[in-house]
C-alpha cells in the first residue's frame, strides 16, 4: 500500500483536505489566499483507507473539505460526522470549462456522465447553444459503487452511442484514458476553489456556533383540495397521502430531520442548521420540490425558519410558508433570524435568489409604501426582483417581464409607484408599428444602491 502524504502548515484554523494529489495541490495554492487556516493536507490513492484518515482528521482539524464528492459520498454512509465536512461541488465555472473544452475538442452530441449534477450540465448546454446533447446519466452512485462499475458504464455508452464521458473521478478518468475513451475529469477552477473555501470558513466562524441551532420546516401541498377530488374513495386518498409521508420521511431522514403531520396537507419538520446547509448545498439545492412533482403530480410549498429560540425559528417558518405561497409554490424560502428572506431556493426552475429583508424599517420608505397602496413586505419583493437584474429603467412592457407579471399589472404598479414619487418618466421610446409611444421610468428608489 502506498503512503499517504501527512503534510501541515502553520496558521490559525486547521482544516483537513482530502482529495487526490492534483486537487490537492491545487487547493494549496488556492489557501495561500486564507491566511487564517491551518490545512493538513492527506494525498489518497485507490488503496488508500479513506475512512480511518477521515476518523483520524476529524481528531485533528475543525472542518473537513473533501476534494472530490466521490470520496465524500463513501466516507458520509459510514461515519459520523462530529465536526462540518464539506465537498468542492462539481458546478461553476469548472463544469463550463470542461463542457467548452469538450465542445472545442470533440462535440457535444451524447455526454455519458457519474457524480455531475445533470441539471447545472443542462443549463451550461443551454448557454453555449447547444440544445441537441444527449446526456446519459449513471444511476444511483453510492458508498459502494465500484471505479470498475462506473468505467464499465461510459465505455458501453461509447461504444453504443459515441458519448464522450464527463466524470468527476479521476480514477475513472485515468481508467478511460487508458483504454483509449474519450474524456474530461471535472475539476475546480480557482473561482471554485475560493468559494468552498470560503464556506468552510464560514462553517469554523460565524456557522460554528450556528451548527446544532435548531432550524424549523413547514411542508404545504399545494391546491391539495383540488388534487384530492379526483379521487373517487376516501380509501385511494389516504393511499395518496401515505404516498406523500413516504417520500417526506425519505427526504428528511437525509436531513436527519424529524417529520411530523399537522393534519391535512401540511407536516413540518425539525433538524439542524449544519446539516440543514450541507445538504441544501448552501440554500441551493433542494431535489424534494423536483422529486414530488414528477413523482406524485402535485407541487409544495416550503417555508424554512431560523431562530435564536425554537419559538422563533417556528413563527419564521411561518412567515416562510407564507412567501413561497404567495409566488405560487412549488419553492422554499427560508428566513433568517434577523427576519431577511433568501429564496426561492430552488436550482431546478433556474431562478435566482431574491434577497429582502421581511419588514422594512426606513420610515420615508414606508411613508411611500403606504402612499402607493402596497404592503411594505410587498413592496420589497418587487424591489428585490428588480434590482438583481442591475437595471433601474423600464417600460410598462420590460418591467412586466422583469416581475413575471401581466402588463397591465406594471402599468397599475409604474402609475402607484409614479403617485408615490418612487419613479420618474424620463423619456419615452418610439416603436415601428403605429401605436403610443411608451414611456420610459427610472426607479428613483434604487438611485442610491447604484450611484
């Protein structure tokens, strides 16, 4: 058996890295901008013992970061975790830049692939114009998939359908190589490096004393009235609603979570802030709201909650549900203790995050809330959704698309916000066909955000 590498620099936070030699050493040179960590550093190998190195480690360091998810994925069925152990995600700026390297070099007709998350790949594929790619994924990777199993799949997709393999394991990348298969081994860019660093430090810090603070989850089906009518006996609907407990009770059980029904349509559940953000992928990722559509054929509503107190953290969960109803449904928002919303939080329907604080504070603010007819909370939102697209001129028309909202609901909020002395009509835009010319608002309440 070959012997792993035991290195250690000095600094103030130790945190162990995990990975094989290349992502090592690519993660040191990256941590030479993180003065405050102290890494121990463990090089492994295919016959390494990665799990008494990860017991060993966590003896040692404060926070764990594993290189490849693979390895992660092995160690996290066996043992349990008493310190924040992250993974370098395979997203970002070092799947784009496998994709175009497989694009200049190859094409991207069929795409086999293990580890990657199939949705970041679909809208990379998206932005570089390519809608025709055929990806074929590898099902279900866990503790104890085989390197062999995994080579074996993309060498039959090669030879059935030419797919060019995008693996997250370099081990199955050295395996296909070898054998003359055409491939690319994900890894991170510096970008991407920073950025789990990053949150790792965040996790010794600020998250540390966060990590067992108690975090409460509403779950709502959506329109759930309306869905069990077309049920015929009370006997098929509550074989429906079993169905709905089944999958909650699996997906919380990877939260750690306790699940409970309140009756009805709606369960709430209870878990822990550290294991809450590790598997949410930092708010990102949530598969349930996914997973119960394409499933079961309904949608939910997910309202988050955090709280110096489980009183607290249950009234925000509240306040949570109630935002991710009114969008519609079918995503999560969570709420902080300072009462700030973050959401939607869900990677599937490519949304961004809206950032907002949940009660506005600023009484000119409100006084102009009030004067245009709209709640303050209401008002915020709209705010929120306007100013991530950086931009603070509009027609009736763009913003309408801007808030996904009908056009004549714009011009109704443009003439309120106009009363209010929120906006002003700086000019207008002449269009080709015959019709009124529209006028063009500046958003005067974003001035100073962008000035």
């Amino acid at each position: 058996m070959q012997k792993d590498h035991f290195i250690s620099d000095r600094s103030e936070i130790n945190i162990g890295i995990i990975g094989p030699e290349a992502l090592v050493n690519q993660t040191r040179e990256t941590l030479k901008n993180f003065p405050n960590f102290k890494p121990v550093f463990r090089v492994i190998h295919p016959d390494s013992l990665l799990i008494d190195i990860t017991r060993e480690l966590m003896d040692v360091v404060e926070v764990l970061m594993f290189t490849e998810y693979h390895s992660y994925n092995i160690v996290k069925q066996a043992v349990e975790f008493i310190i924040p152990v992250h993974h370098m995600p395979i997203m970002g700026t070092g799947l784009y830049r496998s994709l175009f390297i497989i694009k200049n070099g190859y094409s991207l007709k069929s795409l086999s692939i293990d580890t990657v998350e199939v949705k970041y790949v679909e809208q990379i594929l998206i932005e570089l114009e390519e809608d025709n790619c055929e990806l074929i994924t590898y099902k279900n990777p866990s503790a104890n998939t085989i390197i062999e199993e995994v080579v074996q799949f993309h060498v039959d997709n090669h030879q059935k359908n030419n797919s060019i393999a995008l693996t997250g394991i370099q081990e199955v990348s050295k395996h296909l190589s070898a054998r003359g298969i055409p491939n690319e081994w994900v890894t991170p860019t510096q970008q991407d490096l920073t950025i789990s660093l990053e949150r790792a430090l965040l996790a010794t810090t600020t998250r540390r004393n966060k990590e067992s603070q108690i975090v409460f989850g509403l779950i709502n089906i959506d329109n759930f009235k309306g869905v069990t009518v077309n049920y015929s006996s009370e006997h098929d609907v509550q074989l429906f609603k079993l169905s709905i407990q089944q999958m909650l009770l699996d997906y919380i059980k990877q939260l750690d979570g306790y699940l409970l029904n309140l009756g009805g349509e709606e369960y709430t559940f209870i878990t822990t802030r550290g294991i809450f953000e590790r598997e949410t992928r930092g708010y990102k990722f949530i598969p349930l709201l996914q997973d119960v559509k394409s499933e079961l054929g309904i949608t939910i509503s997910l309202g988050v909650g955090f709280g110096r107190t489980a009183a607290e953290a249950g009234n925000h969960a509240r306040l949570a549900l109630r935002q991710s109803k009114e969008l519609g449904g079918n995503v999560c928002y969570i709420v902080r203790e300072d009462r700030s919303v973050l959401g939607p939080v869900d990677v599937m329907t490519n949304k961004q995050y809206e950032r907002y604080n949940l009660v506005i504070t600023d009484p000119q603010l409100l006084e102009k809330a009030a004067k245009a007819g709209m709640s303050a909370s209401y008002m915020t939102k709209l705010m929120a959704r306007v100013s991530r697209h950086k931009k603070i001129e509009y027609t009736g028309q763009e913003l309408a698309s801007t808030l996904n909202i009908t056009i004549r609901s714009a011009n109704r909020i443009l003439l309120k916000w106009t009363d209010a002395e929120l906006v002003t009509i700086i000019g207008e835009e002449k269009v080709s066909h015959k019709g009124r010319p529209r006028r063009i608002y500046r958003l005067s309440f974003l001035d100073e955000e962008y000035s």
